[in-house]
C-alpha cells in the first residue's frame, strides 16, 4: 500500500484547507485509516480517524468541532477537511492506513506541511 498527501500549504488563522490522501497497491486491504500531525519537538499524534466503512470517527478534542475526516473508497482516498485553522496546528500531517490481510501492516505517507500564520 502506498499512500501520498496533498493539500498542504501556508494559510491565515481563521482559514480553511483540504488535505487528500490517495492510496495505491493492496487498497483492498485497508480498513482503518486517520490522520497525524507532528509539530516541531513535539511527539506526532492522532488528529482524527475514521473506520473502514466511513461510518466511525473518532477526533482529538483540540480538533473537535473544526476538522471533519471523510473517505470515498470507490477513490482510495481519505480526506481532512480543516477549518478555524488556528497557529497551534502548524505542524506536518500524515496519513495513515492500517491494512488486514495476511497480518495486520501499518502504513504511513510521506507527510504535507500545514503552516498556519497568525
């Protein structure tokens, strides 16, 4: 499974991105997938999740209520839609997809900037 983000760049406080996640390979084999960010000196941590189906989300609460995780699987790919975008959510955001088949295998892209000026 490969998996490439997109959608990253430098925005004002208050403004919104999109950021997309196409994977590519075994795409049959992913069930879960979410989205991480890491900050500079700061540990990465989980921004939000959503389930193989779509139908279960899960949200850090710094994100609650400003960020909205979707996938579309007849496309492969996994979207984060972020809005109120505040200065504390520059950091590099990743995508991630956890694949069960023969074992479970967890896979990460190559990450896109966020930059968020105030």
């Amino acid at each position: 499974v490969q998996l490439v983000e997109s959608g990253g760049g430098l925005v004002q406080a208050g403004g919104s991105l999109r950021l997309s996640c196409a994977a590519s390979g075994s795409t049959s084999s992913i069930n879960r997938m979410a989205w991480y960010r890491q900050a500079p000196g700061k540990q990465r941590e989980l921004v939000a999740a959503i389930s193989g189906g779509g139908g279960t989300t899960h949200y850090a609460d710094s994100v609650k209520g400003r960020y909205a995780i979707s996938r579309d699987n007849t496309k492969n790919t996994m979207y984060l839609q972020m809005d109120s975008l505040k200065p504390e959510d520059t950091a590099v955001y990743y995508c991630n997809a956890l694949s069960v088949g023969v074992g479970v295998k967890n896979y990460w892209g190559q990450g896109t900037q966020v930059t968020v000026s105030s």
